[in-house]
C-alpha cells in the first residue's frame, strides 16, 4: 500500500487521466454484469432479479435443443472464418503496399480514400451497400456483364449474403486498420533496410525478412484478440442487411439473441442466457489462442 502512495505521488496526473476510463468500464462494463443472473431464472420485469424463480440451466437447455443453435453457430463461425482469411489479411497487404509506395503525396491521396468509409454512419454505410448490390446497382451490372452472371437483388438470396457482407467489411475497414501496421513498420530499424540493401536483397526480400518479422507481434496480438470473438459478429450491419430470406446464412447468435430480447416476445432470460453462453465460449477461445501463441511463439496477451 505504502509503495503504491509513493507511485500515486509520482504519477498523480497519469492516475487521473486512468480514473475516468476505470470509472467507464466499473460502470457500463462491470456494474450490469449483475443481471447475468437472469439467464438462470424466469425473470419478470414485475418481480425483478431478486423475485423471479430460479430455474437453473433450463435456458441454456432449451438453446442447445432447439432448431437455431447449429444453424446459428455455423453462420456465425463461418462468418469470422472468412473474415479471418480474407478481412484480416486484408490491412496487412495494404499497409505493406503502402509502405511500397514513393510518393507522398500520392500515398496521402490513397490512405484518405481508403479511410474514408470508415468515418461514414454504418446505416449509410449498409444503404449504399445495398444500392450497390441492387438489382440494378453497378456491382450487379459488372457481375452481369463481366461473369454472366443472372440479374438479381443479392441480398435476396443467401447464397450471396456472406460474400457481400465480407467484402463490403474489407472495403469498410482496410484503411483504416493498415494504421496500425503502418506505425508498426514505421518502428522498424531503417538500418536493417541499408544492410539488406548493400547485401544486394531486392524489395521483395526485404518485406519476407525484415518488415514481416517486424510486425509480427502486432499481427499476432491482433489475430489472438480476433479469436476472442469468433463467435461475437457485429450485429448492427447484419440487422441492416439481412432479411427473412437471408436467415438460413446470415443470422448469427447476436441477432438472435437481438430478436428474442427485444422481438415481440422480450425474452430476456432466454436471449441472456444465449449472450452469455457466447461469452464464456469466447473467453475459452481467446485463452486457447493465447496459451497457443505462448507455446509457439514469444507474443501472448499475457
């Protein structure tokens, strides 16, 4: 206690920039965690958390039977699985080409264009995408005229919906999550560079030896905090841009869990219990990932 006066002391002012961000998280993050307790009874909103009866695992049960819980976690497992192969990727490339590029001022010119999207609402955002995706957007014509592909709204079908919604969250997110590495590349010993030079290794060598290795931490930090929400997808844009035809491969736990809480029926011990079973499986995937990433390497979370 004694030691940590004298830290305070020294550090008073960083303690009071820590005070509102702890306060945030006490209070939005830590406090409502209480009404976890809903998901092991029939809550009653005029009975309250105290007086409903505890029923135990009945919701977790009536979950794990029903009809949606495979179609649920397969749609939202496939869903980061192909953001993991192809969204993740995505800002690593970019910010490498980037990297590539000799003039600043169009570097400038490309970063603002792809940071762009993401500084618009998401509702714009899921609007032009649909426009786009149209029956008569111009996504649909350069598929049209391009593959032969049959006219159609693809958000109508849900063989199409995955495709888009992955796509359209590269588009979104490339920019601006290259911002990260960027910095990280910037970080990089330029002498490594001269040495790698005067021993006659093209540009090519250069990013496999130096500037890959020298961002790895960055990218596995960010992949094991990805594993911890592989079964947590943005439920927003999916609410935006799917519909009862899309269910059987866009709906996910989340906007399950959205329809049962606050649908016509308001269950909310069922939809808690739903939430928290995906929160407890996404804490275990991101232990896993992190012992894993401990074992194979020296990066972990901690």
């Amino acid at each position: 206690m004694r030691s940590w006066l004298i830290d305070y002391r020294k550090h008073k002012y960083l303690y009071l920039m820590i005070f509102p961000v702890l306060l945030y998280y006490i209070l939005f993050h830590y406090v409502p965690m209480y009404g976890a307790i809903i998901a092991f009874k029939d809550y009653r909103i005029a009975e309250g958390f105290t007086g409903s009866p505890w029923v135990g695992f009945k919701h977790f049960q009536s979950f794990f039977e029903s009809y949606y819980f495979w179609r649920l976690l397969k749609n939202t497992l496939l869903l980061n699985v192909y953001q993991l192969l192809f969204s993740f990727p995505a800002p690593i490339i970019f910010a490498l080409l980037i990297n590539e590029l000799a003039g600043r001022l169009f570097k400038r010119i490309v970063q603002t264009i792809t940071y762009l999207p993401h500084f618009i609402s998401l509702i714009v955002i899921c609007g032009m995408i649909t426009q786009f995706v149209s029956r008569e957007g111009f996504i649909t014509d350069l598929l049209v005229n391009f593959f032969g592909m049959e006219r159609t709204a693809l958000l109508a079908h849900p063989e199409y919906f995955r495709s888009v919604y992955v796509l359209s969250d590269i588009w979104q997110s490339v920019g601006w999550g290259s911002i990260i590495y960027l910095a990280a590349i910037t970080g990089i010993n330029p002498e490594l560079y001269e040495a790698s030079r005067i021993d006659g290794a093209n540009r090519w060598r250069q990013t496999l030896n130096i500037t890959l290795p020298g961002i790895a931490p960055i990218i596995i930090i960010l992949f094991i905090l990805k594993i911890g929400h592989m079964l947590d997808v943005g439920f927003e844009k999916i609410i935006l841009l799917y519909n009862p035809n899309t269910y059987i491969t866009a709906d996910v736990i989340n906007t399950f869990v959205y329809r049962k809480g606050l649908g016509a029926t308001f269950e909310f011990s069922y939809a808690t219990a739903v939430g928290l079973f995906q929160s407890a499986m996404n804490f275990l995937l991101l232990i896993i990932a992190n012992k894993i990433s401990r074992k194979l390497s020296e990066n972990s979370l901690w």
